[in-house]
C-alpha cells in the first residue's frame, strides 16, 4: 500500500515505532535475566557463559565476533559465547530483557530505544562511519542526483527513520523531500530490480558490493553528502543491568571483541575465511562477497578511522545526528511523547569496557 509522506503521516509511523519501543519495554520486567551461572569447562577454570544476538544473518559487520571465537579470544578471556541466530525479537528489545548479554545495535538503534525507556547501551562501534545509502538501479537516466527522487516511489521497512533519512537527503540537494513510500521486508532489492519501487535505502558494504560483483551496481547517494550528520551506524550494545551485575565479564568480552576487529583489519581475507568456515550454510557461495566486504571494511574507514581506536565512541556524531533525530521528531519517550529536548547522548555509550 502506497502512502504520502507527510507530517501526519510521520507523525503516526513515529507513534507506532514508540508503540513497538514501549511494548518492548514491557518483556524487561517479565522476562528472566540470561542465566549467570559458570559453564562447565574441561580447564581447570570454568569459563561464564554470555550470550550475544546477531541482528540479521552473519555478514562482515559480525566477522569480529566470529573471529574472536574462533581464535580463541574468548576462552582466553574466560568467557563461553554463545551467538544467538537473528530472530523475530530485535537484538536491542532481547537485551533490554536479559535474553541475551550483547548484540548488535548501531547508533541510531541505541539513541531510539533508550530515549523510549528501553535498558540498552552502546559497548562497541563496529563501524566508525555510516554504511548506509540512497540507492536507484544504476541505469535509471532520470535520476543523478537526490533531487530527481521527489515525486517517485521509496521502498521502506516501516520505521520512521528511513523516510526520514530518505527525505534529508533528498532535501539536503535541493528537492522538496516529498515522495510516495511502501513498506518493504527483506524483498526491498528485488522490488528495486522489478520497478515496484524506484529507490530504497541499502548498505554499501554489503548489498552494495554485491550488486557491484553482479555487474548492475547501484547509482548511490551518500547521506553525509547531502547535509545528514554522520554516525556510527554499526555496533554493540549491552544493557546497564548487565554491566552493573556482569562488570568483569562484560570487559573481558568487549576486549576479546576489540582483539578480533583489529585481527579482521589486519588480515581481512583470514578474517573472512573465518567467518565463512563459521557459516557455511549462508556463507558458503558467497566467498567474493564477504572477501570483498571484508577488504573494504578494513581500508576504508569503517573498522578504523585515523585518531580513534577501534570499537570507540564518537562523541560529535552522537550528539550531530543525536540533534537530527530530536530536530526531526523522531524520538519518544517510554510514554509516547514525542522529545523535543535533547538528552544526554553521553549516557547513551560507553568506553570504558575497553583496554
């Protein structure tokens, strides 16, 4: 189904987001916290177990994970890691619960949920900068710019924080950011090559790459091009319960973690054959695509950037595109309420897990 984006209409995708947030925030006080009990090891020490949600199926922005628990990163640490499969239930609601100790949640994902009440915290960034894109098929003539896009048919997942990526980016060239949206689950690139929709939102170290090695790659736009505050789209979260009750764990892991996304920037062809060995069910005809992914990520700015070290918090993009997501009104609170002031994005992460 077709609709016009306008204020009302974002206003009422804001309210359901908050809805979604809000019942989430219900399963923390119903839900049993992940159990705390040591595993059994065949050591002479037993290793605790901690649990750790993937947000989609296994792809590059997880390789470090797989490579810490592969190399032994994590026994060393004392640690049992179990990688929980992506689910029906969000990473950041499964840990907002105590279903799992970590998992995966970019910055947008913690600065939504926590300011609706959910109990969740960045532990890590992934990727320093923002992976995502505005993307049309690569041959359509009539749109070079951001601009082009008004008036024609965006493929979203229903949350409204892509329309509104979508419309700044649109706007920030120019336009009148005013466009027609459906919302799409995982067929959003088949509808893109099918001419259902005419532009949707993708992430350049994936999709990006493999439509690049099809060879129909897509004509993208980056957003920061175009006025959107950068961000640290990709990380990990954890929630304040744990690290109060878990401290020692909770550093051990994000460290064994750290160990694995430097090893991943070192040598990212090992890292992918990891991570591919670790998934060949759906990784194993995709050796190019990871190995390629896998290059970019580690060159490119994402795993490192000059001046930070890997896995830390860029204060200035949690408070820009923090501001952006006030200024847009795309935040509620636990009641519904829409925020109009600011938080404290400094609550919203931490560094302190790190060496």
């Amino acid at each position: 189904m077709r609709r016009h984006v306008t204020d009302r209409a974002r206003r009422a995708a804001t309210s359901t987001l908050i809805a979604a947030v809000a019942s989430a925030v219900m399963l923390t006080g119903c839900a049993s916290p992940a159990p705390s009990e040591p595993a059994s090891s065949e050591g002479d020490e037993a290793l605790s177990p901690v649990t750790f949600a993937l947000d989609w199926a296994p792809n590059t922005n997880h390789i470090g994970v797989y490579v810490a628990d592969a190399l032994g990163y994590f026994e060393e640490a004392g640690l049992d890691v179990q990688i929980l499969p992506y689910g029906s239930a969000s990473s950041p609601q499964l840990v907002s619960a105590g279903e799992a100790d970590f998992g995966i949640g970019g910055q947008a994902n913690v600065q939504t949920a926590r300011t609706a009440g959910l109990d969740v915290v960045s532990v890590f960034r992934i990727t320093q900068t923002d992976t995502g894109r505005l993307v049309v098929l690569g041959d359509r003539d009539d749109v070079e710019r951001p601009a082009d896009l008004d008036g024609l048919v965006f493929g979203g997942f229903g949350a409204p924080l892509y329309s509104a990526l979508a419309e700044a980016t649109i706007v920030g060239d120019g336009g009148e950011g005013e466009f027609d949206e459906v919302v799409l689950d995982t067929g959003a690139y088949e509808a893109l090559s099918q001419g259902r929709i005419d532009f949707t939102l993708s992430v350049a170290t994936w999709e990006g790459i493999q439509t690049e090695l099809d060879g129909d790659p897509y004509r993208a736009f980056r957003y920061q091009d175009y006025g959107v505050p950068q961000q640290q789209s990709t990380g990990i979260i954890s929630s304040d319960a744990y690290l109060a009750e878990h401290p020692e764990e909770a550093a051990a892991f994000v460290q064994a973690v750290q160990r694995g996304y430097a090893y991943a920037t070192e040598d990212p062809d090992a890292a992918a054959d990891i991570l591919i060995e670790a998934n060949p069910d759906t990784l194993g005809n995709a050796e190019e695509l990871v190995r390629t992914s896998a290059r970019l990520m580690a060159t490119d700015g994402y795993f490192t950037i000059e001046g930070r070290a890997i896995g830390e918090a860029d204060p200035q993009a949690w408070d820009e595109f923090g501001a952006f997501l006030v200024d847009g009104g795309f935040l509620g609170d636990a009641a519904g309420e829409t925020v109009t002031e600011v938080p404290d994005w400094s609550a919203y992460y931490t560094d302190d897990l790190l060496p």
